[in-house]
C-alpha cells in the first residue's frame, strides 16, 4: 500500500490545529512544529505569580467551529463539548457608558430586546429586535459563501453562487457603512455602539467600516459567547490532546528555521535543529513576512511578497489582582466594556496614520472568574485583567518598555474614578504592550495582524497559496478569512482543503 502523504503544520495555534485535525480525519500522516512548549497559540491561559490569566484571546464565540475539527477526528459532539466544558458567559457584555447608564448584554439573543428597554426604553427595544434579525441574514448571506470558502479565481468572484450571495448582501444594504446601517434599526448612539464596536476587532473604526462587518456583532452578541473551564487554554489542550491520541505527531519546543525548495515551485521539508523534516505539503502559521523569510533556496527573492500591509491596532494588557470582595461594588461582569465619552475621536488617535495612546479611553475589564471561581480566584485574590487599545507601533513607535507602567497606573486611576473603586491599588503582575508582541514576532507589534481593510478582505486578503511555490499553505489571522477565534479556525479548515485538493489525486 503507497504511503498517505505526509504533511508539516508549522505552529500549534488554533488554525494549525483546525487543520492537522482535518487532514488526520482524511487519512493524511501529520507532524505539528510549535516553538513554544504548549498548543494554542494565542489563545492561552498563564500563571503568574501563582495566579492565573487568560493572557491572549479572553472572546469565545461560535464554539461548533471548535467541535468541528474534533468530529473530523471520529468525537461525537456530545463528546466533544464534554471535552471542552464550555459554560455561558451570562451577561455576554456589560456596558458602562459615560453618562452613568449601563447595559448587561444576555448570553441569550432572544433576551437582549428586553436587557435594551430596561436601559434605554421600548423604543430602542423595537429596533434591536429588527436589527438581531437583520444581523442575522448578514451572517447567512456572507459566512459560507465569501468567509468559509476557497476562491481560486475570477469564475468563483463572478459564479452564480457568488452572484446570488452578492445581490443579497445588496438588498440588506450591507455595501454602505457600518454606522449607518445599524443607525437604520437603533438611533441611540449608546445602542449603536453595542453593535458597531466589533469592527476593532478587524482593525477598522466602525465608522469607516462597511456594513459587511456587521457579521461580527451577529458572531458576538447575537449568538452569545462561552467559556471554557480551566481558562481559555483549554481550547488548545483539547485540540492537541484529541490530535495527538489520532496519530498525530507533535515537536513542541522545535523552531521552523527554515523551508528548503526541492524545486523552484515546491519546498521538500521544514527545517528544524540539525535535521530536515521531509513533507508532501507544508501549512505555515505565521505572519506573512515571516514565512517568506523562511524560503531557502534560489528563487527566496524573487518569490517574496511585495505588498506592504497595514496592520491593526495594538494594545496595552494590564494583569493582575485585587482582593475578593473589591468588585462587589463594580458594575462588572466577565467581559465589562467601559465607553470614553469619545468615540470616533477615539478611533481616530488609535488608527491613525499618526497615532497616540486615547485622550478618552474605552477599556476592557476581564474577570474570568465570574464564571469560573475555582481557577481565577487563589489565595483570596481575584484575578483581573484590563485591556486598553493603542496605535500599533508602525502608527507610534512609543518606547513602551519605559512608558507602560505609568500608563497602566492612568488607566487604573481612570477606571476607578469611573466607578470601579479599587482597581487603582490592583496589584500588577505582568504587563504586555507592543514591544511585547513586536518581540514575540508580531508585526507592528500588534496581535491583531492586519487590519481588513478594503484592499485586505475576502478574496484580497493574503491568500492561503504561496505565490510559485504549489505545495506551501498559509492559515492562521494573516491570511484569509481574517482576525479572531472564528476565522482562524476556519483559515485551518481551508487550508487543509487546499492540501487536500493537492494531494488527493497522489493517494
């Protein structure tokens, strides 16, 4: 019997998981390169001190896609969402705004009509109604037709697929700007925000974004978001765990130092310390650049990508914990999202092209423990984590090592006087900042990558090929479909389609 083909995933984050556990489900043999000594990536849980954080991705949304790749590997999903011992996180959001009012966001969608007239009267109620409704044909003309797809040319830009998916996009009047649209269903600008503040996480201020990007806020609160027991990092573990008891090979602790070309249009391997691991295909999961840095051999210049990217904005992550009983008097929840009184200017002093650090900050509080004591609380310590948004360094090249600290403690101080009393003595155990992910290899020092744009969406994204090289893949934020827990696993999945449909006729 021939061999199955042999593939390299080079990196153990969510994407690269997505796709080992796909191409181990049809038969493929897989070996996953992770620098680091742990799956997830991005996605992870730490101690520090003693105490823990969920110190990358803290939103989980749509937790089938996670099922999915568990399923490929012969789980049920009964099984699989055992596995991964997701709890509701109830309210999704709560929202302070700065004229003192405040919105808890239900984990159910059917409720949230209801959340929105207690807040701000039956009035805005009626519209988001109309608008979790009109949220959610965006998402059913856009997801599987122009986010979990392959395009391979212009006959799939232009088939009568895409058509039809097009012309209905059209008629929800998803092509205008994001603000807008929404300003259609809610003309209360505390409600806008609720549904428009996502679009930061694709790097774009709501109110530049098209309407496209309504999609997330039906990702986020329209379907509600989960928690996983033990932290965020248990994503990873189960993924890794299911993978490894399939066959799958891990190198954790191995640093891809290169990928060797046994032609001009194919690499034969990944090369690790002292050795060459020889594969059929090879799925990277970094940054863009990082990969063509990779490429050894003859054609390395002449195939490196020539586009420059515009990247996301960056943020400053604050860590740490105040004592049991400080946030009874908070109005808090697992995700708090605290609105400046400002907002595009925001926006603008963020994503900028001359970017500064906000005169009038949104904040995100984290407190994982509201839905899981057993792991945030130690000590009869509460672990608390405060996220604040910044230019990425290409926007400001701030001397972060130097200026986080006392950032921080503004930031602290500004929570508190907002209502949080006593988050201004949190003790802080750890800080991440731009300089942190720029060491980590994070360009322009964000976790975010780049920005989706206009010229860097959909099918203009970075593609999941790699130009003259036909058996290199890309998945992961940096390619197609995008940034964020969704589209990241969904990037594996079409990735391994990609290896897939390279392969399959060799077998």
């Amino acid at each position: 019997m021939t061999p199955a083909p042999h593939v390299v995933v080079v990196g153990a984050g969510l994407s690269g998981l997505a796709a080992a556990a796909r191409l181990r489900g049809r038969g493929y043999e897989v070996t996953v390169v992770e620098a680091t000594d742990a799956p997830g990536g991005l996605v992870r849980t730490e101690t520090v001190d003693g105490h823990r954080f969920d110190t990358g991705a803290t939103i989980l949304t749509m937790p089938s896609l996670i099922v999915d790749p568990l399923v490929a590997l012969g789980l049920d999903p009964a099984q699989a969402l055992d596995r991964l011992a997701l709890r509701p996180v109830d309210p999704g959001y709560v929202m302070n705004y700065a004229d003192g009012t405040s919105l808890a966001v239900p984990h159910d969608p059917a409720r949230i009509p209801e959340a929105v007239a207690d807040a701000f009267g039956p009035a805005a109620a009626r519209g988001t109604r109309e608008l979790l409704d009109w949220l959610r044909q965006v998402y059913d003309a856009e997801f599987d037709v122009f986010i979990a797809r392959n395009f391979d040319g212009v006959r799939d830009l232009t088939g009568a697929r895409t058509r039809r998916a097009a012309l209905r996009l059209a008629s929800l009047h998803t092509l205008g700007g994001l603000t807008g649209a929404v300003a259609r269903f809610v003309d209360d600008e505390r409600v806008q925000r609720a549904f428009t503040f996502q679009a930061l996480y694709a790097g774009v201020p709501p109110h530049r974004a098209r309407a496209i990007y309504a999609i997330i806020a039906d990702m986020d609160i329209g379907r509600g978001l989960s928690a996983p027991a033990g932290g965020m990092g248990r994503i990873g573990r189960v993924l890794a765990d299911a993978l490894a008891k399939a066959g799958v090979t891990f190198r954790y602790g191995t640093l891809a130092r290169g990928l060797p070309l046994r032609s001009p249009h194919a690499v034969h391997g990944v090369d690790v310390d002292g050795e060459t691991i020889p594969a059929d295909a090879v799925i990277a999961t970094a940054e863009r650049d990082a990969v063509a840095a990779l490429i050894t051999g003859r054609p390395r210049r002449r195939l490196r990508p020539a586009r420059r990217l515009r990247y996301s904005p960056s943020a400053v992550v604050a860590h740490g914990v105040v004592p049991v009983g400080t946030t009874e008097a908070w109005r808090s929840g697992h995700h708090t999202l605290d609105f400046g009184a400002a907002w595009t200017q925001t926006f603008a002093e963020i994503t900028g092209r001359r970017g500064r650090p906000m005169s009038d900050g949104s904040f995100l509080v984290t407190r994982s423990a509201i839905s899981d004591p057993e792991t945030f609380v130690s000590d009869g310590l509460e672990s608390i984590s405060v996220l604040a948004p910044t230019p990425n360094l290409e926007s400001a090249a701030l001397d972060w090592d130097a200026v986080a600290r006392p950032y921080v403690a503004e930031v602290l101080a500004e929570l508190a006087r907002r209502g949080y009393p006593g988050v201004e003595r949190m003790r802080v155990l750890r800080v991440d900042h731009p300089r942190t992910w720029q060491r980590a290899g994070l360009p322009a020092g964000t976790p975010f990558s780049a920005a989706h744009t206009v010229g860097q969406t959909g099918p203009l994204r970075t593609p999941n090929t790699w130009p003259g090289i036909g058996n290199l893949f890309l998945a992961g934020s940096a390619t197609v479909p995008g940034v964020g827990i969704p589209p990241v696993l969904v990037s594996g999945g079409l990735a391994a389609d990609r290896v897939d449909a390279l392969l399959r006729p060799t077998r």
